[in-house]
C-alpha cells in the first residue's frame, strides 16, 4: 500500500505540541503562535476527551490521559492526508453528509476510506476506528508498517 | 457561520426524510425551533407482538452530534426487555465507543458518526421484533420473554391497544 508520510515523526514526548492538524481542529495549542495573547490562550484553552463521554480542557488532564491522548494525536499523524482532487471515486464524507469540494483537505485511512480531515481527526480522537468498515485504524496501521 | 455542523447535518436529514419518508416511522420535530429534539412514530413492526401499535418516542441529539450518539425514549408505553420502565432505549449502537467496562460489546456495535436518524430507527425497529435479552434494560420483560411469554404476550397487547387509543 502506498505510504505518504510527509511529516518528520516526533518523539511520543512533544506530540501534544507538535500535532499540525489536531492543531489546526483546535485552532489553539499550546506555544503554537508566538504572536498570540496570552489571555486568548487561558480563555480558548483546547478541550479534549480522554474517553468519548468525558470532555475535560487540557489543563485538567491527569497525565496518564495526557499520555494517552499524545499518543494518539501521534498515531493520527501518522495517517496519510491530501487534498480532495475530484479525481477519486468517494464523492461525498459520510460523516458531515457533505460533497468533497475541490481543495478539501482529506485523510485516508488505513482501509483507504476518505473523510474531510476535520470530521474524521474528530471522531479519531474518540475512537479509532474507521467509522464505515469499523477496522481498527491503530491495529491497521501497525500491519502497514510491517509490510513496508 | 451561524449554524454548527450537527444542526445542518441534522437539517439535512430532516428535509431528506420529508421528501422521501422511510417505511415504518415518520419524524419531525418536537418544537420546529429546536432542530435537536427530534419526535418520531413508530409503527409496530408487521409480524410481530407489537403490530398495529404507534409509538411516540423522542430523540435528544447533543451539540457534537455524530461525534457523540443521540439519547433515544418511548414517550408512549412499551413493555420491552431493551426499554427500560421510563422508556429509554437501551441498544448498543447508541452506546458511545471507548473502553467497555463490561465486555459486553465489540467496538463494531457501538456508535459510529456514521448513523443517521433513519439508521437508528431502523435498528430500533428491528430490536422491537427481536429482543436481545443479554443485557436487559427491563430485567422483569426480559425474564417474562423468557420464562412466561404468554404472560410477555398480554402486557404487549395490553400497550398496543393503548397505543391505538392514544393516537
């Protein structure tokens, strides 16, 4: 299967910051912006969920949630993106019911179903599975790195 | 950007449903204002205990609707191993994903973002003609489904015949 990996990998320790599209779904991370007011940064701090039905700010987490979360915004990271050229057979992202538009940005999952990269970084930050075939997307990902 | 997306998902599905209704349920909404309390009837499913029956039931979307899955009741009374007393609905579909204290359910059978209005109704529908009496929200319905059906038969009939007189 084809790989697209543009980005460097990080070390499990600086996930939380360096993750570019979770970043850009919370449109707030920590040291993102040098530029950013502080008082924006306290009022608009990022919310996450360390399990699907609890949705704690960041500044609550225990650190073994925190842990938990870093490695899972890696292991999205690690999920190949593009942009939405008209040009492939998925026309539409089940999870918003909206037509792919030309420039979307999308990711592909394992099991190669597309989904705009908002709708689905969301939903794989509470569980990672593909919410069409439900195949694991971590088990799915180890699996396609030992083949490659 | 005045309307977050799981009103505008939830205003597609609702003008979706308007122009081509699905067989065995109508939906609308509670108060036309608020596009997440949804009221929806159902038909008893033909062939089984509940035939002839109409059942209201309501359903309350959260804000992060599909990320997280709507809670579903049965405003009208229904005698139902996986319906409890006060009508809420207990499937696994409407179950959120994530470790499951229990072991009871896969993964697979839990909440996706992927269901829909008609998806859910669909899989209510088909648990009122098969009742799944491994985890019971109502333990004496599933104990009579179980031990005394005949029993099970005549408390269904009895809330059919109510439903009717209701509508």
């Amino acid at each position: 299967m084809g790989n697209c990996f543009k980005r460097a990998t990080t070390d499990d320790l600086s996930l939380l910051r360096g993750s570019d599209s979770i970043r850009e779904t919370f449109s707030n991370q920590l040291g993102s912006s040098p530029y950013q007011e502080a008082l924006t940064v306290q009022s608009i701090s990022p919310v996450y969920n360390p399990s699907p039905s609890v949705t704690s700010l960041v500044t609550q987490l225990t650190e073994e949630e925190q842990v938990k979360i870093a490695k899972r915004i890696g292991l999205i990271q690690h999920l190949p993106t593009g942009t939405y050229d008209g040009s492939k057979k998925a026309r539409e992202c089940v999870i918003c019911m909206a037509e792919f538009i030309v420039g979307d940005a999308v990711r592909y999952l394992p099991c190669m179903h597309t989904y705009h990269m908002r709708c689905i970084d969301d939903w794989l930050m509470r569980s990672l599975t593909c919410p069409s075939c439900m195949e694991p997307v971590d088990a799915a990902l180890l699996t396609s790195y030992e083949t490659n | 950007m005045s309307e977050p997306q799981s009103a505008l998902l939830l205003r597609k599905q609702l003008a979706e449903l308007n122009k081509n209704p699905v067989e065995g349920f109508s939906a609308g909404l509670i108060d036309d204002n608020d596009i997440y309390r949804w009221e929806v009837l159902i038909i008893g499913p033909p062939d089984t205990l509940y035939e002839g029956g109409f059942f209201k039931c309501h359903l309350h979307f959260p804000k992060e609707y599909p990320l997280r899955p709507p809670k579903m009741k049965f405003v009208t009374e229904i005698w139902h191993p996986n319906i409890d007393k006060n009508g809420d609905v207990c499937i696994s579909i409407l179950h959120e994903p994530g470790d499951d204290k229990f072991g009871y359910e896969k993964a697979s059978e839990r909440w996706l973002p992927v269901h829909t209005v008609e998806t859910i109704l669909i899989s209510v529908i088909s648990m009122l003609a098969d009742p799944n009496d491994e985890s019971p929200a109502n333990v004496d319905a599933a104990k009579e489904w179980r031990e005394s059906y005949s029993e099970f038969k005549r408390k269904v009939a009895r809330c059919v015949r109510k439903s009717q007189e209701e509508c």
